[in-house]
C-alpha cells in the first residue's frame, strides 16, 4: 500500500527482466482391479474429424482408487509401449474460424523447421508471470530461495486459491485469489489491499510497463476447440494448448469430467499447425502440455500425460511435427493418474529428468524418468507426496527450485496430508528429504516462486486463512 505508480513501474521492469531471463521452465479414481492387456492399435489411417464429446464407453460406477500394485516403470515393456496417438494433422495457416485444415496423409508430415523456418524468426518468450512457474508450463523456478529462516506469515482476510508474485512494492509483493471470488495483494511487509479478480488461475501480464492481472484462460481463440480449462504454453516461436475436449474418460478428478482428446502447437514463424490427435479410448489427462527441449537442439519437445479407462496414466514425449519421442510405461490399472511436474538436469551425471507424481491422490509417488530411446525410464522414486487434492483444478502443488544454494534444483511440493511443504532433493543413487516445512493449515494455494537473482521467494496459501512467505 502507498506505492507510487513510479515505484510499481520500477518493480515491474525488474519482474519483466527476470521472467524474460527465467525463461530463456477420488471420488473418482476409479480401479480396475485387472489392469487390460489390450493394446491401444497403432494406426495410420487417414486422420479422423474432431472426435469431440464421445460417450464414455464403459461408464462404470465411480470407486476409490486403491494403492494396489502398481505396474514397474523401469524396465521397458513389449507389451505395453504401443503409443496413444494416430492422427497428426498440420495446416500450413494458423487456424482461423474455419474448422478445415488440410489433413496429413501420414503420422509425419513436414517438419516446421525444415524448409519453412524464416531465416530471422525469432520469437521471446511472452512476459509474464504464472502459476505454473514458467510461460513454457515447465514448473523449473530460477535463482535459489533459502528455506532455512522462519517465513514471513501473513493473514489473507480469506481462504486463498492462487498466488503469484506482484510488484505490489518496490520490495515485491504477492497476489492472491480468495475462494470467496475476490483477491488481496499482499505488499512486502505484510499489508493486504483489495485486488481485481479474475476468472480461472490468474497470470500477471506486463502491459506498457504496467503488470496487470489476466485469466490463465485468454488466448484461447489462438486454437481450435480449446479445452475450456487450458492453459496456452509458450516456448520460442512455438504456442501449445489442449484441444478437442471430450468426456469419453470419466475420471473427473482435475474439477471436471471434460478432457483432451488432442493437443495443439502453433508456430508462429511458419504459421504452421499441428495437431496430435489421441487414440480413443485415450485421452490427454491435465490442462496443458509441457514444453520443454529434452534433447537440447534448440526445439521444445511436446510432454503430456494421457490415460484411459484400462491402463492409468502415462507420460508421453512428441515432437513438435507430432512425432513419437518417447513414453513411459502406463500405470497398469485406469483411473490412476500421473501429475506431470517439471524437466531439469537433475539425473547424476546432469541428464535431464522429467519430474511427476503418480497417483497423487493416494500415497503419490515422486518419480523422476530420463529419456531412453523411445522409452522413459524410471530412475528413481519415493512415497508419500502429492501435488494435487482430488477434484481441483490446481495442478500447480509442485515445483522444481534450488533451495541449497548450489544450483541444482530440488522438488518442493505437498506432504501427503497437505500438512506441509516438503523438500526433496535428487541424490546420486535416489532422492533424500531435505526439509519438512509445517504450515498452520493445509496447503491450498500453487507453490509462487518470486525468481530474484539476490535470493528467491517462496509462498503458498493455506487453509488458515495465511499465506506463508519463505526466503532473502
Ligand atoms: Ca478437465
Ligand atoms: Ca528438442
Ligand atoms: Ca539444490
């Protein structure tokens, strides 16, 4: 409070900067007690239309996902590694209000880069800031915030939803969504002001140097037959979000019974679209890919989560022209999910990692897969955590920060009971629990990183009415 607009816009800048460098990261789940062999069918088939809003098939009755056994994810699978995609459709314009697109004849259709790429296209990274850590959806926070000291705990007024950093002051500031629908920010020094609200998760945009509070749900007009909750993921010239809802998979634990059937990537050098159409009975599980460059060529890879009702989820790999790159096992059982996290160079030797919980809602399991081949392999793995309470549209509970000081990041997310935040950091030969970090109530916010290059900020609402401000 009492900050003058020069002192917000000075702060702001500050926040622009950092984020432009930051980025250049159940009721119902249901078992099924004999995990199918069945194979999804890999297909070349010419591509399907829209295959929106199909009927769940199996429409069985809602059962409380068990911890029964769990399918291994460390050894490859013959059995089990057929992929969830078939189609691949790409059109050379960006998507207008026309539904055509020109349809690929096969699974491999002209790459983007190969002989459409401008020869000075370069596109930044938007400026913003996220629940989900990072434009690219990738939840890898930079800079290293110190865990150590007692935080700063604030009282909200409210039971909070969302955090994100905001310059309230030129010392920084949060915003925070209330559930009541209304929102406060937070100045540094722990007083609260009446904020805007907006719908869905917000996201600080810089707009003529002035941050302002947007809907995580804009932009969705970019895409066709947007997923209604999905967040557009950024990374380069390359724009990617969910499509093709469909409630063909009657999990219903992300705050709806409405899924993917598809997801989308623009390209805004080429003006090129692909779409990489799901197999039925499969469908994407979350509310936006990951963009992240596995391979460190320069080009994001594509990371979703799909599932169906016979095996559980499973984490898959494409390229941007909708190739195969790599996928896990499937979980064995359906109604299991995976909560994708984050991609760092976290293995022992700096091998990037992929970053999930596995069944959050029941003993969650951390796991950490490095790219093999075709396959994702499992290289490490630790019980009981969690990154998601069933039925919310919050999967933004986890996140990839250094919080040692030797700029490795660890896994900061929730205590099973949500209780508190734990810390855990990947070793040479496993993971190890670094901190356990108790909060009043339970946690009910995403986890805010407020990236600083003099030391990060970390924040979660609780269900306390607080908010609790750890680091500097
Ligand atoms: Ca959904
Ligand atoms: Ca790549
Ligand atoms: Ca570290």
């Amino acid at each position: 409070m009492g900050s003058t607009t020069d002192q917000r816009r000075t702060a702001a800048i500050l926040l622009i900067l950092a984020v432009v460098f930051a980025s250049c990261s159940s009721a119902v789940d249901r078992s099924d007690a004999s995990p199918a062999t069945t194979l999804n069918p890999v297909t070349t088939a010419a591509p399907a239309t829209a295959s929106s809003n199909q009927a769940d098939p199996t429409s069985v009755a809602p059962a409380p996902e068990t911890t029964g056994s769990e399918a291994a994810d460390t050894a490859p699978s013959t059995t089990t590694a057929s992929a969830d995609t078939t189609v691949v459709r790409s059109t050379t314009e960006a998507p207008s209000a026309s539904p055509t697109t020109t349809a690929a004849p096969s699974p491999t259709p002209t790459s983007p880069l190969a002989d459409k790429q401008p020869e000075h296209c370069t596109v930044e990274p938007p400026a913003m800031v996220r629940t989900d850590v990072t434009a690219s959806g990738n939840r890898l926070a930079d800079g290293s915030v110190d865990l150590s000291a007692d935080p700063q705990v604030v009282d909200l007024g409210g039971t909070p939803v969302w955090v994100l950093p905001y310059p309230v002051d030129t010392d920084g500031g949060w915003y925070v969504a209330l559930q009541s629908g209304t929102a406060v920010f937070v100045g540094s020094r722990g007083t609260t002001s009446p904020a805007p609200a907006v719908d869905g998760p917000p996201v600080v945009v810089f707009e003529a140097d002035e941050p302002t509070i947007v809907s995580a749900y804009r932009q969705h007009e970019r895409f066709e037959n947007p997923l209604p909750d999905t967040r557009v993921v950024h990374f380069g010239e390359y724009s990617a979000a969910l499509v093709d809802p469909t409630d063909r998979y009657g999990h219903d634990v992300l705050g709806d019974d409405i899924e993917a059937g598809a997801v989308q990537i623009l390209n805004a050098c080429t003006g090129m679209s692909t779409t990489i159409v799901i197999d039925e009975p499969s469908v994407i599980e979350g509310i936006s890919p990951i963009l992240t460059d596995l391979d460190a060529d320069g080009v994001p890879e594509v990371l979703v989560t799909t599932s169906n009702d016979r095996q559980g989820a499973r984490l898959v790999v494409y390229g941007v022209d909708g190739s195969m790159v790599a996928q896990s096992n499937p979980i064995g059982s359906g109604y299991r999910w995976r909560n994708q996290m984050g991609v760092a160079p976290l293995g022992p030797n700096d091998e990037m990692e992929i970053v999930d919980v596995r069944i959050p809602h029941l003993g969650g399991v951390v796991e950490f897969f490095q790219v093999d081949a075709d396959r994702l392999i499992r290289m490490a793995r630790t019980d009981p955590y969690t990154s998601h309470r069933i039925d919310s549209p919050n999967l933004d509970m986890g996140v990839l920060v250094d919080t040692d000081g030797d700029t490795r990041p660890e896994v900061v997310l929730a205590a099973q009971n949500f209780g508190a935040l734990v810390v855990l950091e990947r070793t040479e030969d496993g993971i190890a629990e670094l901190a356990e970090l108790d909060l009043d109530g339970l946690l009910r916010t995403n986890i805010a990183v407020d990236q600083r290059t003099n030391g990060s900020l970390l924040a979660v609402g609780t269900s306390s009415d607080q908010l609790y401000i750890w680091g500097r």
